[in-house]
C-alpha cells in the first residue's frame, strides 16, 4: 500500500549521522516521508545535509519547528533548506497567534 500512498515515518532529532541512518531505516520499510521535530540544540541544515547524501531520489523531510522562531529565522531556514531536493516542508513555522508573523510569511 505504501507504494500507491505517500505515507510518513517519524523520528526525534538526532545527530546528523543518526538522521540519516533514520532515512536509510525509514525508506527501506517503504516510507517516502520522514517527519521530525526540529530543535534549537540541533541544526537542521546540517541533519538535511546527511540526510540528503543517503535519501532515495524522491524522498522528503517534513521539519515542524514547532518552538518561538522570528519570520526572519524561519526565512533563513527555508532559503537554507531549499538548496536540498530532499526538504519537503516546514510545518508550525510561528506561533499561532502571530498573525503579523503569519502574514508576512504569506
């Protein structure tokens, strides 16, 4: 079925080499997706640059950045992350009720 649907696997962060061991472990049992929180004590460019040179053509991270980020921090990290095929999309880029933030994001 997983070959008919896009479907996601899910993983904490972790150290480069261990998000892309995550990748490798994820495609294999057919996922296409691996979605994962970010954290301030990772950084996310480097994990999607490991994670990229073991990614199956096709394959797609989902970043939920779900912690207090400025429109100018998560700017950054899309402009950082669109340099990589394997960057699917950014979920929860600011809090809810920033709605200016949200705006301008638009």
């Amino acid at each position: 079925m997983r070959s008919w649907v896009p479907v996601s696997s899910w993983t904490v962060p972790q150290t480069p080499a261990n998000m892309a061991e995550e990748v490798q472990r994820a495609a294999a049992q057919g996922y296409t997706w691996l979605k994962y929180y970010t954290h301030h004590f990772h950084n996310a460019v480097e994990q999607t640059r490991a994670m990229q040179e073991v990614a199956p053509k096709g394959f797609k991270v989902h970043y939920d950045v779900n912690f207090d980020n400025t429109v100018d921090q998560v700017v950054e990290l899309a402009r950082e992350l669109s340099q990589f095929p394997i960057a699917g999309l950014i979920e929860d880029p600011l809090r809810t009720f920033d709605m200016e933030g949200h705006k301008l994001l638009c």
